[in-house]
C-alpha cells in the first residue's frame, strides 16, 4: 500500500480535525483525502448551529479554513451521501471512509400537544436564524410569550435570540430575512423551563452570565426555586463551573427589575406535561413541580401549574440520522462504535468504516472535543490497514466523473471560496462582517460560478 484513498462524509468540525490530523500524523505511505458534504459549505454546526451573536465561536472557522486551505484535501460540496453518492461508490473509489456527520435533527419530547402548530423544536428555529438552505425562509414569529423546554446552552441560544432586541443582532452575520422576522417579533416574554434545580443545569456559566447582560430585558428568576438542600451546598462546593452559576443566579435575585420592555423567566424544578392547545394552535403550557429526591434526580409534586403562551420551543437535545447501509443505534441516535471503528449488530467491527463526532459519540460536547474524538478515530484508521478496502478506480479522477455522469452539481474548494468572499462583500457593503447567502440555488450558482 503506496497510498489511503480516504473519504470522509461531513465538512464539519469532526470531519476537519480527522483530515488534519491524518495529513500531520507521521506515516508510512500517502494520503489522499476527498471530503464530502450535502451542503454547499463546509463548518457544518459551526457554521449552522453556533448562534449569529458569538462571533468568537465561529471565529473557529478561520482555523478550519486553514486546514482546507493546506492544500491537501479535495472538498466536494452539495454531495449527499445516500443519494449523490453510496456506500458501494465509496468502495469503488477509497480505501476506507469516515463518517462525521453530525446530528441535526431534535430529540423528541413525548408529551400531549407538542406536535400543535406553534410548537417547534429548537433545532430548526437555529437552523432558520442560522441562514440554513434547507428550511423555510419564514419563520412565524408572532408570539407575545413563549416557552423553552430545556436547560442547556440550546435553550439559552433560542431563548437569547428571541428576547434580544434585534438591532443587537445587526453586526452579526445574520440573513436579512431573520432580522426582518426578528423586528416584526411581538415577543415581551420568554420563558425557561428545566425539570430538575438550578444546580443541575446543563448551560455553562459564560451562556447564562450572557442572558444577564442583554440590553433592556429583565431576568427573572424565583426564590423558591434556591431553597438549596445539602446535594446542591455540595455541588456549590466542589464545582467551579456551578460556583460561578450560583453568583449569577445571586447576583441577578438582588437586581432591581420592572423597567425593562422584555423579560427572560427562568423556571426551574418544572417537569413539562402538556402543550395546551385552542383550535390546533398552542395556547399554552403546563408543567408539574418537581423537587429534589435526595438522590440527585427530582420526584413530581402533583403541583400543577400552567403559563399563557402562543408558542413553544423544545430544546430537549439533538439526535443523529441513520445513513444507508450503515449501522445505526435508533435508541441513541449514533453509529454503533467502539472508539471509532464501527461496529455490526453483532458487535464485529465492520472493515473500512469508521466514525467521528457527534455521530460518533452523541449530540453533547463543543467543538474542541470533536478534536480528542477525531484523534482516536484516526489512530484506528492508521492502525487498520489490513481492513481497508480495495478499490477498482482508485484514480482521483474517476469520483469527479462518477459525480458528473450523474449530473450531481457539487461544489469544491475554490467554488467555498467564491462563496465565502461574496459573503464577505455583502457585508462589507453594509458594515457587517458578512451576510449569509442562504438558498441553496443561489450558494451553488455562487460557487460554481
Ligand atoms: C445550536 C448549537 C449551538 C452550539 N454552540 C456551540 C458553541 O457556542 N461552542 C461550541 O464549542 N460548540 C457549540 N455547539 C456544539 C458544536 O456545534 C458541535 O460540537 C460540533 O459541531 C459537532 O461537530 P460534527 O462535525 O460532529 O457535526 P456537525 O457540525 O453537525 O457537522 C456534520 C456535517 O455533516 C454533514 N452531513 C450530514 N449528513 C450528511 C450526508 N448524508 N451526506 C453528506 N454530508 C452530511 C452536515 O451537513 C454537516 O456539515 C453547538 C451546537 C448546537 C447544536
């Protein structure tokens, strides 16, 4: 073996960190890496998740466009694997493939009413603000009070976005269409609501002291919820992260509120039951109190409450899709792995495939842990020669043709390139870092111009 044909599914971080861990990692024989992806640019959640107002996050794609830019990596935009291109082409053409394709659909949250119109879950709300091509372009912004299931930095990314004034939003690189659903927004409450207490939030300190800091918007949170029992002293004690979680909620229970025009509720010890509907639509959303069980887990009161709103958001967690002709774990939402090697449903590791990221391990964890996962999935792929593929066209040519003679527009390094200026230009024009272009005709036009 002179050369690995290495394909990898998914532009996103995790994707990425493979290739440029592969390319630097010391080795006996070449690499040639084609990265696939269904969207016309790269970043994947980076680019699509991470909210519009936190530039420094996304200020990580500058390091991944170093890596594309290195030279050594071909990227093929617009490729959907399943559909563009299969697991028997991939075969055809590499000698192992990766999958790094992320999770970008919601958890379900099974309780009566969720599926009313009104109800919608955060991953596509993120999405639309996000300028993603492959949802609506309008998004019914049109209620006074809404709801947020959940307490980790999702919730707190939607409830943010939609208590924040838009002008706020204006240097950001925010699509037009979202700034202007965004100001025709009669949004005066946003309320949070997680089942268990506020020292076991899922959010980190630096998303929560962030909500305290949004101009003209009171937050709310209430003393019965901080009646700390001796598990939550502890946690206090031991945890710097709840340490300083425990000095915002401080803080913010001392301020003096009523004079701001919006209000950001945090609702703690709240189990949801029920989206209430009238004629379909949400009306409103009740949910039982809970209270410690002396375990580290909440028990029901049989204290039911309920709050007007016209609109609900789960920000329950993300969930993976299965791709064709590869294991999946329906339960949780992963490729079945072990350290990256996928694995068949006898457990046997299944030769030249293998897994990183979100796929990989679950919808949890930020961006730098896709780096340690891409690390151990790579030393597997280094370690597994025996188990790679034969291909009959290994020539690099022969998948740009395959893509061609299928009439499959995709897009490559330079075609991001064109984009990502036109991008640049858009805002530059406006005083903005950047503005989206967000069809995916227009991406692809752009690109392939
Ligand atoms: C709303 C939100 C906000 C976040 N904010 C932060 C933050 O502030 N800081 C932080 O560190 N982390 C944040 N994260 C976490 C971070 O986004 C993830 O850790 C990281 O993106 C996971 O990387 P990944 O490459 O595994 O998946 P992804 O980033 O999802 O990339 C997967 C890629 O695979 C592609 N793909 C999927 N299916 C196919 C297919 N069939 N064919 C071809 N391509 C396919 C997708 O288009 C995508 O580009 C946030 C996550 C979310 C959801």
């Amino acid at each position: 073996m002179t050369k690995l044909r290495l394909a990898i599914v998914g532009a996103g971080p995790a994707g990425i960190y493979a290739a440029d861990i592969l390319l630097k990692h010391e080795r006996s024989f070449e690499v040639s890496i084609d990265l696939f992806d269904q969207l016309p640019a790269p970043y994947g959640l980076v680019r699509y998740g991470v909210a519009p107002d936190h530039p420094r996050i996304k200020g990580i794609i500058n390091a991944l466009r170093d890596v594309l830019d290195s030279g050594d990596i071909r990227i093929f935009g617009n490729v959907r694997y399943g559909t563009d291109i299969t697991l028997d082409d991939l075969k055809r053409h590499y000698n192992a493939v990766i999958f790094a394709t992320g999770a970008v659909r919601d958890a379900a949250l099974d309780i009566p009413g969720i599926d009313l119109e009104g109800s919608y879950g955060a991953a596509d709300f993120v999405s639309w603000y996000d300028g993603h091509p492959d949802v609506p372009r309008e998004w019914p912004l049109d209620a006074q009070s809404v709801a947020v299931i959940g307490n980790g930095n999702v919730a707190l990314d939607v409830a943010r976005v939609l208590a924040k004034h838009p002008e706020d939003l204006l240097p950001t690189e925010i699509p037009d269409n979202v700034l202007a659903g965004l100001e025709a927004s009669p949004v005066t409450d946003v309320h949070v609501f997680g089942r268990r207490g506020p020292m076991q939030v899922k959010f980190t300190p630096l998303e929560l002291r962030e909500l305290g800091e949004l101009r003209d918007v009171d937050m709310l949170v209430h003393d019965e919820d901080f009646e700390y029992d001796d598990a939550a002293r502890a946690a206090i004690a031991s945890n710097k992260q709840l340490f300083v979680i425990d000095k915002v909620f401080t803080q913010w229970r001392a301020r003096e509120t009523g004079q701001a025009s919006r209000r950001l509720h945090l609702h703690f010890y709240s189990k949801p039951v029920e989206v209430l509907g009238e004629d379909g639509r949400v009306v409103g959303f009740r949910y039982e109190r809970t209270r410690p069980d002396g375990a580290g887990g909440v028990v029901g009161t049989g204290e039911f409450r309920e709050v007007e709103v016209q609109a609900v958001y789960r920000a329950v967690g993300y969930f993976g899709s299965p791709l064709d002709g590869i294991p999946f774990d329906e339960r949780h939402g992963v490729i079945p792995n072990h350290e990256g090697r996928v694995l068949d449903d006898d457990n046997a590791v299944v030769p030249g495939v293998y897994a990183t990221g979100w796929i990989k391990r679950g919808p949890v964890g930020l961006i730098g842990h896709t780096k340690s996962d891409a690390m151990e999935t790579i030393q597997h792929v280094l370690n597994g020669q025996a188990g790679w593929w034969s291909p009959a066209e290994p020539d690099e040519a022969a998948v740009i043709d395959l893509l061609r003679s299928r009439g499959v527009l995709y897009t490559d390094l330079e075609g991001w390139r064109r984009l990502d200026a036109h991008e640049q230009e858009l805002g530059a024009a406006r005083g903005r870092d950047r503005i989206k272009v967000v069809p995916r005709d227009e991406m692809v036009r752009i690109s392939r111009d």
